[in-house]
C-alpha cells in the first residue's frame, strides 16, 4: 500500500484516492491499496521506476482503462468538494474526461489547424458560440505561453509546429476545456533541454489556475 499524508490540515483537497486498486484485464494487479490525497491548485508529482504503476494511477483519474474491455477498479477517487467518485458506473467517464484533461508523453496534436485543436474540446461540450470559442482558444494559448507564437497562423496544421511547440498546443487544448484537474504523463521526454525548461516552467505557472 502507498499512502501520502496530509502535512498540513491547511491546504484543500482537489482529490482523494481511498484504497484503489486496479486489474488489467481482471486479472492482473497492478495497482493496490493507494491511498493519496491531491491539493487544490498545486502540483502532486509521481515519482518511482518504470513499471512501477504511476502512468496506471494517472489513467485511473480520467477513466482512461474504460477503453479497453476487461480492466476493474476497486476503491475509489473522490472530487472535491461534491465528493463523487470518479471510478462510480453510475458516472458517465466522457464527462470524467470533461473534468480531467490530460497531457501524454508525446505531442499529439490533432490533423487539424491550431485554432481547431484548442477548439476541439469547447465544440465537444456543444459550444457554438464563435466568440466564445474565439475568446477561450485565445485565453489557453496566452495560458500556453503559445500565443506569441501562433497568433498569425491559427488556420495553419498543428502538426507544423515544433516538438516543444506541439506540446504547449496539446497543453492549450486541456486547459481550453476549463479542466479541474490537468494530468501530466512524462510531458518532456521526448523533448529537447530547451522545450523541457519551457514546459516545466509553464507547468509552475498553471498551478495557480487548475490543479496539476
């Protein structure tokens, strides 16, 4: 069992993981007995070998193992402050995913322009608004730090953009959906030094408007 305690009653909960265990395919046990309570508006960094279970604890939050038959979850992940359970059938996991954005190792830009990427999500929620959507594509790129960057070309393939780039899009497109939680997967392994420093600096900055 991997318990973290609260160091100090002070800060609030965004989250918290009550003795969760996970099977792939009903019968391997990979996760067991986790325990964790996530802060509000903070980062909570996973650390451990590869292997270990981390990238599984992360897929537990956002339904991720829904998609393939057979994987199980015991336990629970309780949002605050309603207190659902994230892992409850009775909870639909696309509005999970509505909650819960997540950013993986890799970029993984969609085979659409800029401005549809960022977009994807606001349109998946049924916004039709074009000065909404105009507004919120523009607010996550600046919460991107991408803006700058793109502002001239958000009809151009989010594909062209740099590694580094195209994670600072992928990152856009979370935070457009005005997540509570953002998860992070390794976002900087396949980056170089300098697109590492960014994204880990950009990550420092958004904890102060969503958890991470």
């Amino acid at each position: 069992m991997v318990e973290l305690t609260n160091t100090s009653n002070q800060l609030p909960l965004k989250a918290e993981v009550n003795y969760l265990n996970f099977y792939y395919g009903g019968k391997v046990h990979a996760l067991k007995d986790i325990m964790m309570p996530v802060y509000d508006k903070k980062v909570t960094a996973l650390i451990g070998p590869s292997g270990c279970g981390k990238t599984t604890l992360l897929r537990c939050f956002n339904r991720m193992h829904d998609l393939y038959p057979g994987n199980k979850y015991r336990g629970e992940i309780a949002l605050q402050p309603d207190g659902v359970n994230l892992l409850s059938p009775k909870v639909d996991p696309i509005e999970v995913r509505m909650r819960i954005s997540m950013v993986f190792q890799r970029p993984n830009p969609f085979p659409k322009s800029i401005y549809e990427n960022v977009a994807y999500g606001l349109r998946v929620r049924g916004e039709t608004k074009k000065r909404v959507i105009d507004e919120k594509v523009e607010k996550a790129l600046h919460g991107a730090a991408l803006w700058n960057e793109v502002k001239d070309r958000l009809l151009q393939p989010g594909t062209a953009l740099s590694g580094g780039q195209q994670q600072r899009l992928c990152i856009a497109r979370a935070l457009a959906a005005d997540p509570e939680i953002i998860l992070f997967d390794e976002p900087t392994s396949a980056l170089d030094p300098m697109s590492t420093d960014s994204i880990e600096q950009l990550i420092s900055q958004i904890k102060n408007q969503v958890t991470v």
